[in-house]
C-alpha cells in the first residue's frame, strides 16, 4: 500500500470513529457482541463466535468495524477497589469561575484517583467521582482542588453504600 492510500485509509477510519452513533446502527449481532465482551472482555474470537452463532472471522470482522467506529474504544477489566484499599468513594460538585472550566476539569481528570468528570446544570458546574484510601488522602485531595485557583468551592458528599456501579450499558 502506498503512502498516499496509508493516509487515505487513516483519514476514512478517523471520519468513521468521528461520526455520530445515530448515524450507524447496530443489529442483533452487534449488540450480543457487545454485551459478550462487556462480561468477558479476554474471550477470543471463537468464543465470541461461539456464543453468538457466528463464524470466528465474521466476530473478528465485527469486532473490527465496532472499533473503527469508535463504538468499542478498548478492552478492560472490572476490578473491585474496596479490596485494593479504596475505601472511601466521593461526589465533589466543583464550582469554578466562568469561561475556565474545561481548564479545570482537564487539570482535575489527570489525578489517579479521579474515575470521573462530568459537566453538569444546576447550582454547580462540575462533579467529579473518586475514590480513596482513607480520610487524609481525601482531605488532601480537597485542599489541592481548592488551592487551584479558578476553583471558587467544593461540596464533597461522602458516598456511603454502592447500590450499582455498571457503565456497560449496551
């Protein structure tokens, strides 16, 4: 393959991963994958196969488009933080002053402890989820938010029981 089609195939995968969902619907097939793979993320392509009643180069040709799509954006394990030592799982709605908040969140996102952050309405700008430790890890986690200097407050609530933690939702 030449060069020129190398950059052509590069730029018609990343138009495809950029497009919208709306644009690409996914059949029966597609989303028994998916759900297959968020429940066994190590399973090869056989078992992929064998589980939706496809042939093994049909699974590996759809797991492929579901990647260039940007629909399937990597493989994973779920691990249990409280028996990593992660006791303690926090809400930190953020207010930050106007027209600095990607700055901000950007900044917050890099720390290790950090698992979420999300834009949201209402009396607060952002909320971030994270866990840690113990009370000093979170209490210096607090203080280093509130010595960044767009940062006007913080409201933390302390999460006390996880009913349901699950982002696979498919």
């Amino acid at each position: 393959m030449t060069k020129k089609h190398e950059k052509i195939e590069t730029n018609m995968k990343e138009k495809r991963k950029n497009s919208s969902f709306a644009e690409h619907s996914l059949d029966e097939t597609d989303l028994k994958i998916l759900k297959f793979l968020a429940a066994n993320a190590r399973a090869s392509f056989r078992e992929i196969a064998n589980s939706v009643g496809i042939a093994p180069a049909t699974a590996i040709e759809r797991v492929r488009k579901l990647r260039d799509l940007g629909i399937l954006q990597g493989f994973t394990i779920k691990l249990n933080h409280e028996k990593l030592g992660y006791k303690l799982s926090v809400a930190i709605e953020l207010v930050v002053r106007k027209g600095k908040l990607l700055e901000v969140e950007r900044k917050i996102a890099h720390h290790p402890n950090v698992c979420a952050v999300y834009d949201i309405t209402g009396e607060t700008d952002a909320l971030i989820i994270a866990k840690f430790k113990d009370r000093e890890e979170l209490d210096a986690f607090v203080k280093s938010l509130l010595r960044i200097p767009l940062v006007e407050r913080t409201n933390t609530h302390l999460i006390l029981n996880t009913v349901k933690e699950d982002f696979t939702l498919i």
